[in-house]
C-alpha cells in the first residue's frame, strides 16, 4: 500500500501543486477554475508502483473533482477517472502540450 503520510510523499505532492500552479487540472479541462489541495495518481499507485512518483502520473485536483475521478470508497476508477488513464501515454510529459 502507497504510502501518503510520509515525508517522500508530501514533498512530492507540494511539487506537482507547483508545477500546476496550485490549479486543479480537471476543471481546467472544462474551461473552469478550481483550486487544487489534492493529487491524484492517474494509474493508481497501488497497481502501478513503478509509475507511482512519475511526475506526468500525477494531476493536481480539487477534492470535488478527485472524487469524480476515483471512488473513494474502493479506490477504484470512476469512468472519468479512467478516461484520463486511457488519455495518458506512460513517460510522455502531457504537461508539455500547449
């Protein structure tokens, strides 16, 4: 199980909130602005643990907007939550796309 609480994992996370400049990338998907308190791992750390640090597999969220992308029950993907996976090429940069 993926570790959220340790020192590895809030440096990491405070990095990808910067590097999105604390936006939630979702919202700005449907042209809105939300800020973001949250990172989501697009393939979920637990089933991809060698992609689990991979900056282009972590998106700054809102928390409303994470829920829309995983239960946060079972942790499973909702359907929005894996069309992101299925848009994410593994190792590509997508944030550089202009």
């Amino acid at each position: 199980m993926f570790d959220y609480y340790g020192s590895k994992w809030k440096k990491k996370r405070e990095h990808i909130l910067k590097l999105d400049g604390y936006k939630c990338r979702v919202a700005k998907m449907y042209g809105k602005t939300e800020a973001a308190n949250t990172v989501h791992h697009i393939y979920p750390a637990d089933e991809y643990p060698e992609y689990a640090w991979c900056d282009w597999n972590l998106i700054s969220v809102s928390q409303a907007s994470h829920n829309k992308l995983e239960n946060r029950t079972t942790g499973e993907l909702t359907k929005l939550g894996q069309s992101l996976q299925d848009m994410t090429v593994p190792g590509k940069n997508w944030r550089a796309r202009k």
